[in-house]
C-alpha cells in the first residue's frame, strides 16, 4: 500500500501564542511551537516560510497558522506543516499550563532565556566561533546554565558587521568578540554590583 493511501490530508487553521522555534543543527529553521486551546502543537514551516520567517518574533506573540493536516491512518501520527502564518488577536482563551499533544517531533518547553548567534559562514569567520565558546563559558562561570542558553540562527542580514548576536531583552549586537563577553553578561544580567558598563564598550548597539 503506497504512502499516499496510509494518510489523510486536510486543510487545518490553528491561532495560538508563539512558544519557540525548533532548529536543527544549531541553525536551520524547521518549525515552530504553538500553544492552543487544545494544547502545545509542533507545526513545520513550508520551506518558503523557513527561508522568510523573521527570528526576532517574541515569544507569546498570537498567530493564525494555515496549512496542511495530515493524518497516518495506521499510525495515529498527525502532522502539521504551515503554508501561511500571519499575526492574530486573541480570539481563544489558553491555560497557563497546557498538555502536551504527541506530534511530529514532541520538545519539552524550555523555560531557559536564550542568547542568539548568527551560525553562519560570514559570522563564523569573524571570530563568531570563539564567540560561541566565551559565551558557553562565562554562562558557565556565572551558574547560569539552567536559565540562559545559546543558539544559533540563520543569517541575519548584517554579514559585514559579524558576529552578530541577539539577547534575551532583543537587543542587538554586532562586531562582538570573545574579550567583550564578560562586559556584556555584566551589562546584561547585572552580576557585579555597583560597576556600570559604559555604553562605548559594546560597538554598533541597536535595539531591535
């Protein structure tokens, strides 16, 4: 019996507040986490979408997704993957604390504030790799590897000016190098008291 007679294809429409990404390999873009009334859902981006999507949006951030439902007749398996996702209004009311519903790839809700790096070449290049490593360390020096994480993006547009990263608050940096982490997890996460970081230490800032 051939792949197409195992599932059931529909159209599927689905509003929910914004969770989180799911990238592979420190920087592809596959999907996206959505809570809904009827619990957290995976929702795999159409590769237009993937090369499109903007991964500045903030978390609980409502959305209507369009796409495709399908359906493994023999497995129970429901996949979603979005052809259109758009900004929406609260039309739904969501727990605080909702069930998880098996999907594709279930991922546990991450609770943990996340610092992204652009991954690519360009960035990588201009010292963006022993940006990574002074990043993991000084996380590490400051005890804060269950609340603060690392990850990599897609290019973010601004190849010149790399590496090129984005913290929690959303702000922007560019040209930052391994030596400038220490001032910026200070500046950021306010772990020296009484030291004020001067703003002409951390080049080309822009809050996004």
């Amino acid at each position: 019996m051939g792949k197409s007679q195992c599932s059931e294809v529909s159209e599927f429409c689905l509003e929910g507040r914004f969770l989180d990404f799911v990238i592979k390999d420190g920087y592809k873009l596959k999907g996206l986490l959505l809570a809904t009334s009827e619990g957290e859902r995976y929702i795999k981006l159409a590769k237009h979408l993937r090369i499109a999507f903007d991964l500045r949006l903030p978390p609980g951030t409502w959305l209507q997704v369009v796409g495709e439902r399908r359906y493994d007749t023999k497995t129970g398996e429901v996949k979603l993957k979005a052809e259109r996702v758009m900004a929406a209004r609260r039309s739904v009311e969501i727990p605080e604390e909702v069930q998880t519903i098996p999907t594709e790839k279930p991922k546990e809700k991450s609770v943990k504030k996340n610092i992204l790096v652009c991954q690519k070449s360009s960035c990588m290049k201009r010292g963006g790799q022993k940006l990574c490593q002074a990043l993991a360390a000084s996380i590490s020096e400051r005890g804060l590897e269950d609340q603060v994480a690392i990850k990599g993006t897609g290019c973010m547009k601004n190849c010149k000016a790399g590496p090129n990263l984005i913290m929690p608050d959303k702000t922007r940096y560019s040209k930052i190098q391994a030596e400038q982490v220490s001032t910026l997890m200070d500046k950021h996460f306010g772990l020296k008291e009484g030291v004020e970081i001067p703003v002409s230490e951390v080049v080309n800032v822009n809050t996004l």
